[in-house]
C-alpha cells in the first residue's frame, strides 16, 4: 500500500475545494466530508490512507474523530488542521496520534511535504509489515482466529492490549474452546514473535518426567538421562512459554515454578548452573482453580503470579453468531487439506448446527465439519450429514414423548454437574419440572387458582403453598 486514498474533512467549503483539487491533480482519489459524522461514515465505506481533517468542526470535533479513527482504522495517518495554532492543540492532536499537524492558513507546499513523508515511512512500514507477516506466516501455521461476536470481541480486546507488553495471561474456557490458538496469538503479536513458542501440557506427561521437561537435566541426572537436556524454559528463551492444563501441575513444582518466575532464573535437574532464562508465560486451564485452591490442589500465590491478565473463552453455546463464519472456514481448509468438494452448508443445516449444544466446542464443531465434509455425497451439506448430532435434530421433532424430552434434557444436565457436590438432587429437579408445569396451567387460566387447582388435580392449598415455595409470580388478567 502507498498513499492513493485521501479523505478530507472541513467545514470550509473554499478549504475542501482548494485540497480537493490539488490532491487529484497529483493523481489521489479524494473523497470530501463537511462533518466529523460524514468523515466517520465514509470510513466505514472506504479504507483511507490518509486522512486530513480540520480539528473544529460542528458535532463531532477533530480531537474526537482523530481518535475514534486512531482506535478503529490504525493504519489510517491522520493529519490534523488547524486556524488556532495553540501549543494544546498541536499536542492533543500529536498526543492522540496524529501523523502531523497542519496551522490554517497553509501552503500546499507543506501539505505535500507531509505526503511525501507519509509515502516514504508508508513503504518501510509496508516492507516491515509483510516481512513480519511472512514471518509470522511461517511461524503460525497460518492459524486464523474465527469468530467475530460480541464475547470474542471482548476477548481481543483484552488480546491486543496485552500481547505487546510480558505481562502473564491466564486463558480459561472449556475444552476446545481455542485456549492455545489465542496463546499463540498472544505470542505472534508480542515483540517475540521471531523467538520461540514453546508450548507443554502439564496433564499430558507423566508427574515424575515434567520437572526436567520444564527445567531440563544435566547427564546421569536420573536413570535415564544419558544426554543433557535443555527444558522448555531453555528453549523458549527470549520467547513465550505456554503452561497448558496447568491446573493439573503437581504441588511440589508449582512451588518450584513459582520461584523460577519470581527469580526469572532456572537449574537443571541433578545440575548447579544458575541460568537467567528471559521467558514470557500464558498459562491455561479448563479447571476450575478456585475449586483446585480451596481443595489445596493449586498454590494461591502461583495462581496470582499466573493470573496477571485473565482471559475467559465463551464457549460455542455462548456464541452461536459465528457459527456459521466458523462453518465456512473449517469447509475451506477441508477444501484445502483434504481435497473434499463440499462447498457450502445450506441455511438449515446452519441453523441446525446452531441448535446443537456442542459440549466440546469449536474443536467438536470442527471434526464434525471435517468428517461430513468427507462423507457427504453432495457440494452443500445438508441435516442429514449430521447423523451423530442427535440433540440438534430431536430438538425439532414434535413427535417425541414428554418423557423422552425430560430424559434427554436430564441427562445432558446431570452430565454437566458435579453431582456430588449436590445434597438436594431430587427436589432441584421436581422444582424444574412443577415451577414450568403451575406457571404454564396459570397463565392458561389468566391466574386463577381454583381453575389451575382443578386442572392440575391437587388441592387449592396445596397449590397456594407451592406458588409461596416455588416463587411463583402470579399475574392476573
Ligand atoms: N476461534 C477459532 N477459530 C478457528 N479455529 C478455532 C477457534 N477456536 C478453536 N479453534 C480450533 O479448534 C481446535 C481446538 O482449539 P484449541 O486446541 O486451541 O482449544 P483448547 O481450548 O486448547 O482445548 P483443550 O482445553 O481441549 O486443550 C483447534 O483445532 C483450533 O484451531
Ligand atoms: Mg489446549
């Protein structure tokens, strides 16, 4: 990209004419806006290179508008313009990222310098960009992020604020809700992104094998150990560990852990070599650490070095909007890396997909989309290349017995508790099934209680105090 698309924005009609003309002369396309409000609704039309706006303007002044189009078109250089040349607004303006600074009234001259100096520094940074992006190509795999809802709106915000700077992040969400795709984002868009990205599962390898995994070991540390070996915090020097399923770290070296973090410094295993080791951590888990702390599983401190940032991932169920975008994507790479000729998935089935409850998140969703993709005769996946996603189609089907609901439902629910945990079971469930049961019959009857009595086959007492127990409202009319 070099500068090509220029808006401008003044309320002086003579100022846009004048720069209108002169920046097409020299081959721009330049787009006008007489205020802050149509400078911002031409920005969500086009994408500009350059933006030169007047800092007063009615409504929406230029401060204001410098940096709402800082915050939401970063690559956009704004020039601010001024007729009052004060000291406070040149720094507002530089303050809140303005390229450059413009005072009223001007020589062409100067604006051209500006432009040649956008040109300029736009290529370095366009060289450096796609320098880094084939690096970071390389490096990710090219691991797109899906999924454009409010929730994950939220979770990179707090992504892009904290990747720059070291700080800890503690990523926590259920399984397969992509813990270590944003770990990784983390990492590809910190500084260290050309250092290592060194990731290990502390549920995955035997207790008595993770200390040296992580810290490494000298030769004839244990039986065994016939080589020296560096540890993951050796090998990610100068780039990002990632602790995934930390919950499950044995007491012991959390302790350990917890030192090496605080003292930023690690020995190996049966050695006693001091290295300094410069390491940044995102930790994961799809436990609950509260539970592991109050059961004296997870040390507290540990938990509050890790938890610096945290970061919760929604699960699917909490955003079922990228369904279909999330659909599309795992149908291109199925494309892509298994050859399939699948090429899209019709409404029903998307709205079919999007009734199911997927326990095991975007990767469920994934392999399911894989292994239709593979078996589906067709070019568009339809319902019925879902056999195993039951719940979604039972869901639909009017002819199931109350029974056969309540059943399903049941079991799904009790699946997700932990039962043990329970000491009124029984009651919880009777109360789920009587507080629909009462509140559909009254609504039936308008409120009335001797009605909603008599249909329900109980006594009106006893009615009355089920309303009292259960917290039933009851609306009359
Ligand atoms: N937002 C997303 N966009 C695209 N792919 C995703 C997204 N979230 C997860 N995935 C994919 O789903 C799979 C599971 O993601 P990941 O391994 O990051 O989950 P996890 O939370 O670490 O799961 P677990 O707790 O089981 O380890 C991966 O193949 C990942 O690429
Ligand atoms: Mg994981």
């Amino acid at each position: 990209m070099s500068i090509e698309r220029i808006l401008v924005a003044d309320d002086e009609e003579s100022i846009r004419w004048v720069l209108s003309r002169a920046l097409k002369k020299q081959g721009f396309t330049v787009d006008l806006a007489e205020d802050g409000r149509q400078a911002l609704n031409l920005f969500r039309k086009n994408h500009y290179d350059l933006a030169v706006l007047d800092i007063k303007m009615p409504g929406l002044q230029g401060i204001e508008l410098l940096k709402q189009v800082r915050e939401e078109y970063p690559a956009t250089l704004v020039v601010i313009m001024t007729a009052e040349s004060t000291m406070e607004n040149a720094v507002a303006a530089m303050k809140n990222g303005a390229y450059d600074y413009l005072t009223k009234p001007f020589d062409l001259d100067a604006l051209d310098a500006i432009i040649l100096k956008a040109q300029k520094a736009a290529e370095v940074s366009n060289q450096i960009s796609q320098l880094k992006e084939e690096l970071q190509g390389q490096y990710s795999f090219g691991r797109s992020i899906i999924g454009n809802s409010q929730p994950m709106q939220e979770v990179y915000k707090t992504l892009g604020r904290v990747a720059p700077s070291d700080v800890t992040v503690m990523i926590t969400g259920e399984s397969g809700t992509g813990k270590e795709l944003i770990a990784r984002a983390i990492h590809f868009n910190s500084g260290r992104f050309a250092k290592p990205f060194i990731a290990i599962n502390c549920a995955a390898i035997p207790h008595d094998l993770l200390e040296s995994e992580l810290f490494g070991h000298e030769r004839g540390a244990f039986t065994g150990a016939t080589e020296r070996k560096a540890g993951k915090f050796e090998q990610a020097n100068g780039g990002t560990l990632f602790l995934d399923e930390i919950g499950d770290m044995p007491l012991e070296l959390q302790a350990k852990l917890l030192r090496v973090l605080q003292e930023k410094e690690i020995t190996r295993t049966g050695g006693s070599q001091i290295l300094h080791v410069d390491v940044r951590i995102v930790a994961a888990t799809n436990q609950n650490i509260a539970k592991l702390i109050a059961a004296k599983r997870f040390r507290e401190d540990l938990y509050y070095r890790l938890n610096v940032v945290p970061i919760n991932l929604p699960s699917l169920q909490q955003r079922k909007d990228d369904i279909p975008a999330l659909v599309e994507f795992f149908l291109q790479r199925a494309q892509k890396d298994l050859g399939v000729s699948v090429t899209e998935c019709s409404q029903d089935t998307i709205e079919f997909l999007q009734r199911h409850s997927w326990p095991g998140n975007v990767r469920e969703l994934e392999n399911v989309i894989k292994r239709a993709a593979l078996l589906s005769p067709n070019h568009i996946l339809m319902p019925e290349d879902f056999p195993g996603l039951l719940d979604g189609h039972r869901n639909k089907n009017q002819d199931e017995s109350l029974e056969t609901v309540v059943a399903r439902k049941l079991e799904n629910s009790l699946a997700k508790m932990d039962l043990h945990e329970l000491d009124n079971l029984y009651e919880m469930v009777l109360h789920q099934i009587e507080r629909p049961l009462i509140n559909i019959i009254l609504h039936q009857t308008r409120g009335n209680q001797v009605r909603t009595a008599e249909i329900l086959g109980i006594n009106r007492n006893t009615l009355r105090k089920k309303i009292n127990t259960l917290a039933i409202e009851v609306k009359r009319g």
